[in-house]
C-alpha cells in the first residue's frame, strides 16, 4: 500500500503542475493565435514599428484569411506613413497591395464606410482606374442603394469621361427623395457635383471631346496650345477677378465711405462682389484652359484603358509635362508603363459601364397612395 501511495503521488503532482517545456509550448501556442498575433501588430503600430505591424498583420491573415482587422492593417501599413503631419504619395506597388487587400476587407465585411473610401481614392486617383472605380462604388450601392456618397464618386467619375448624360441621370437620383438624410459637408459636395456637372457640358456643348478618336478637332486646338501652361486659379484671381472687384469697392467707398455705417456697408459690398464675381468668372476660367482640360481627359483614357492615344508630338511637351506634374507619382509611374508598352487605342473605345443601380422609391408612395385612396376610406357623398 505504502508503495502505492507513493507511487500515485508523483502522478498527482505532475498532473497538477506542468512542467516547465509543457508550460512553453502552452504559451507559444497561445502567441501563434490570430488575435495575439494582431495584438503584435498594434503594439508595434504603437511603437512606431510600422513594418513589424506590416509583417505581423500578413502573419494574421495567413493564419485566418477571414481576419477584416488584419486585411485592413495590411491595406493601411503598405501605404506611406504620415510625415509632418502629411499623408506622404504611395508608389504604384504600394497602392496596388493596399488596394489587393481592400478588396479582401470589403469583401468580408462591406458595412464600414472607409474602406471604401480608401479604395475609391487608390483606384481613381493613385492608380488611374476610372472603369474600376466606377464598378468599385456600384459594389457600395449594392449594399447600400440610398447613400450619397457612392453616387457622387461616380457623377465625378463620368464626368471626367465626358458622359455626361450618364451624369444628368445619376444628378436626379442624387436628389431624389428616397436619398438617406445627408450631412452638411455632402450638401456642399451635393451643390458643387451639380455646379461641375453644369459647368462642364456647357463648355462642350458644341462637341464633347472623344481622345480615342486622333482625328477629334480639338487635338489640333491641343497641339496649336502644347507650349502654353494652363492658367493657374491664383493668377486668373489677380489679374481679372481683383482689378475688378477693386474698381467696385473705390467707387462704393467714395460714395459711401464718408461714414463708419458706409464703411461697413462698402466692407460688405466688397466681400459680396468678390464672391460672385468669383463664381461667375470660374466658367471663363475653365474655357480659358480647355486645352488643358482636354488634354487631362486623355490622360485619364490612357490610364483607364492601358492603352495611348495621345500623339507623339504632344507628349513630353510643356503642357503634358504640367498636367502630369499634378498628378501623383503612383498614376505617373503606372502611365509610363502603358507608354513603354506602346499599345494604342482602338478608335471605338468605350468605358465599360456598369450597370447602375435604380432607386426604387415609388413602391412606398404608391402604397401610401393606396392606402389614401382606398374603397373602405371612401366616405359616400349624401344627394
């Protein structure tokens, strides 16, 4: 019995305290989780560790490639950190990772909203996809057919591609009354997505530009203008919109200035002509730099297509030169590519469109029109 009993001891104790290599394979197999893994990645997001957070995150969705948080952390930590306070321009392969990733995070969860965003942002702007973009933000309204937002991503889209009928149909679904309650800052974007809409087809109201066609009219404006820089808004403001403004606020302070009442008076009138001349003269500034204009749409077809349509006697001239000087480096590195490649633009080129989603907002009302005209509500008339 004694033997026994001490032979059971010994079991009870090691059954009870694990060893030390049993207590470390425990723990490792605790930090190989995909949660303590992304706990990693935050900590050394933390730590100002950005490419340890980078290469922990892929380590999460290797490990659950359903983890949206590690999606997204690899989305945001293959971008550029922010420097001085300044989101610093992606490289084309960095914008092409994030944008690979995004596509995971929506496809897993497509409620939040910044994804989208982001993804909306890197296609149109870094990557120069405007086709995508378009089918990108047909993806949110899917999900979400009464939110401003997508809508208006897309108006801008078309109208860079110069469709504008296209346009004028998403414009009246934007208004509509089945739209979600929108906030401040979208009534503004809501007023100048309509201003632009407006503004651009009455300056191509006598021909919209087509760049796929090298016969177009206005490659020849283009080429008659390739060493003219557009005018910038800061020079057009000094040289016609302040003389002007000037000349309205000496006559108003002579005739009203005599007082401190007119000097407020004339400070109003002064601030009132400044922003509407402002605002009328920004059609005239547009016309002014069509060429420019032109030439910008050209740009967003190659980038689009993959394919050029920019003659050889335009390209890497002054104008060229400055209309690539504002766009990013990742869209610039990515149209040098599709020069090297060579491969031109088929004259019958169209963007691919998707097919736009169709609010129906008439079912609620025709409803409520039954229900207010109903036979059992009816009251007969007395003769």
């Amino acid at each position: 019995m004694e033997t026994e009993k001490a032979r059971s001891g010994p079991k009870r104790w090691a059954l009870t305290y694990p060893s030390i290599h049993a207590s470390n394979a425990l723990a490792s197999d605790m930090a190989d989780t995909p949660e303590m893994v992304w706990i990693d990645a935050l900590e050394a997001e933390g730590s100002g560790d950005r490419e340890g957070a980078l290469e922990a995150a892929k380590r999460v969705v290797e490990m659950d490639p359903a983890h949206t948080d590690g999606w997204m952390g690899v989305a945001r930590w293959s971008l550029p950190p922010e420097s001085k306070g300044r989101q610093q321009m992606p490289e084309l392969g960095q914008a092409a990772k994030s944008m690979a990733a995004l596509r995971k995070v929506v496809a897993l969860d497509p409620e939040p909203f910044d994804p989208w965003k982001l993804g909306g942002v890197l296609l149109v702007d870094h990557l120069g996809m405007l086709e995508q973009g378009l089918a990108w933000w047909q993806q949110r309204r899917e999900f979400a057919p009464y939110e401003v937002a997508p809508i208006i991503e897309q108006i801008g889209i078309l109208v860079r591609m110069g469709l504008y009928e296209e346009s004028a149909t998403l414009l009246e679904q934007l208004y509509s009354e089945g739209m979600e309650a929108t906030t401040s800052d979208q009534l503004t974007q809501m007023e100048a997505v309509n201003r632009m809409v407006s503004r651009a087809a009455k300056m191509e109201e006598d021909e919209i530009f087509r760049p796929q066609n090298p016969k177009h009219p206005r490659w020849r404006v283009i080429e008659n203008m390739k060493k003219r820089k557009p005018i910038t808004p800061t020079f057009f403001l000094i040289t016609f919109v302040a003389p002007i403004v000037f000349l309205l606020g000496t006559v108003a302070m002579t005739m009203l200035g005599g007082t401190t009442w007119g000097f407020i008076v004339v400070f109003v009138f002064i601030l009132a002509c400044f922003m509407v001349i402002t605002r009328l003269a920004s059609g005239l500034l547009h016309k002014l730099n069509r060429h420019a204009l032109d030439l910008d749409r050209a740009i967003d077809y190659e980038t689009t297509s993959g394919r050029i349509c920019i003659p050889e006697e335009i390209r890497y001239s002054k104008l060229y030169n400055t209309m690539v000087a504002n766009r990013v480096p990742a869209l610039n590195e990515r149209l040098e590519l599709i020069v090297e490649g060579g491969d031109k633009m088929p004259i019958r080129w169209k963007l691919e469109l998707p097919e736009f989603t169709k609010l129906d907002i008439t079912q609620e009302y025709s409803e409520d029109s039954e229900e207010w005209w109903s036979d059992s509500e009816m009251e007969p008339l007395d003769d």
